[in-house]
C-alpha cells in the first residue's frame, strides 16, 4: 500500500493552510531563527539567560529572545512527535521565520556514543507519516546543508563531545525491534527519536532551512535498552549548545 492513501499532488492546494490560521492573529515581527526546546529545562534556561518575551498565538509556548533583538526565538511545551513539528514549521514558516533548528534528545544505536554525548543529524530515515505527506517517497530525507556547517562550526567552539550522521524518526519508541535496530546501527545510523524526519520535510516544502543536533538520552546499542545513568548530562549539554548557537547567532 502506497502512503499516503490519497495520491498527493503539487496542483492541488489544501483547505486549510498556516497563513489563514495566523491572519488574524496579531503577531510581532518574525525572528529570522527558531529553536525547538522540547525539553523544558532547556526552554525555560533559555528564556532566562536570553531574556524572553512570550509570544501567543502558537501550540506550545513561544518566546523571542530579547537579547538577540528579537532575531531568534525558542519553542516548547507543545510534545512530542512529528506530526506537530510539521504543524509548526508550517505556522512559523507563514509567520516568516527562515531557519529551523531542533535541539532535543535521541536514543544512542551505536557502541560508541554515550549518554549526553551530542549528535548532529545529517540526514533522517522516514519511518513516520507526516514527511511523506510533503516529499515524494523516499528512504530519507536530507538537513540543510548550509545550516547543519553553520551549527556544528558552532558547537565544535565548545568541548562537547560531538558526533555527525543520519538518525531513525519513528512513530513508534516501543516498536524499536531488536531487528530494525541491528539493521539500522549496520547502516550507520547513529541515532532514533520521534521529530527529526517531519523537521526536515516540512522545512524543505516550505523552503526554509532546518538542521536538528541530539543530545543522547538512552542507548540501545547493545540489544538491551540502557537508560543514562546521568539523565541530567544530555540535558546540560543541550543547554551549553543552545547558549552558544544563540551566541554565534545574534
């Protein structure tokens, strides 16, 4: 069976789009970078150090950050999973923001990363829905390439352990098959979570750039789910690169 169910065509323009939700809403000037906090400690560390002002109007909660002069903002407290990361870069994009960066956690696949240690995502397996209700088939889909250099020449500023290559996006965390993973760590797949795939497509549909860095939460590179044994590492880790890419940024 094909997937979408219904054929999608170019031609073909949707009932509902972002720019009629938002028309009525009265929004400040857009920021020119938007970063994806799904982890509150990280949104809220955010909003702190870079003083942010709420925005309303979105899912979730959205701040623009003061000290950049409003050119960046943060996004979170709106869950997990691709289907509202693509509802949102459609929204931020039709508000006019031009670049996308995710900043969130994954799970480990291979024998040489640890727990906290950051990944750049290069690249995404689409095993969820949304992308492929944005792009024609396709195994996987590609960061922007221009973005992905600007961030990792970022984060290579900081003593982060960093790491570079595709993950896995899947609907489904407790269908991670001992199977699908060995087939995927042979690939040299570094990482799975839930976002990066519909972040990627949505942005690429919308002609804005994403790129998506990921801190290592749990690893199941062994064949046995392995929680961190510091579960507040990645999240530290995930705080000093926000701080520097918000740095390099404004």
């Amino acid at each position: 069976m094909k997937f979408p169910n219904y054929p999608q065509s170019d031609d073909s323009q949707p009932l509902l789009t972002a720019a009629s939700r938002l028309q009525h809403l009265r929004l400040p000037p857009p920021p020119k970078l938007l970063i994806f906090c799904p982890q509150a400690a990280v949104l809220r560390h955010a909003v702190k150090r870079w003083r942010g002002r709420r925005v309303e109007g979105f899912f979730g909660e959205v701040y623009l950050l003061g000290k950049t002069g409003n050119q960046a903002a943060v996004a979170g407290q709106f869950g997990v999973g691709a289907p509202v990361i693509g509802v949102l870069v459609e929204e931020f994009a039709a508000w006019g923001v031009e670049k996308f960066v995710l900043l969130g956690l994954a799970g480990g696949l291979q024998s040489s990363l640890a727990c906290g240690d950051l990944v750049l995502a290069a690249s995404a397996v689409r095993d969820e829905g949304t992308s492929h209700h944005y792009l024609p088939a396709a195994p996987t889909v590609a960061a922007s390439q221009a973005l992905t250099a600007w961030l990792e020449t970022a984060v290579r500023h900081t003593n982060l352990p960093l790491h570079k290559g595709p993950t896995w996006t899947t609907d489904a965390p407790y269908r991670e098959t001992a199977v699908a993973v060995a087939h995927y760590q042979q690939h040299g797949v570094q990482t799975v979570e839930m976002e990066v795939a519909a972040l990627f497509a949505v942005a690429q549909h919308c002609q804005k750039q994403a790129a998506a860095l990921l801190a290592v939460s749990d690893l199941l590179a062994g064949g046995v789910w392995q929680p961190a044994s510091d579960p507040k590492r990645p999240e530290r880790h995930l705080k000093k690169a926000l701080d520097v890419v918000v740095e390099r940024w404004r």
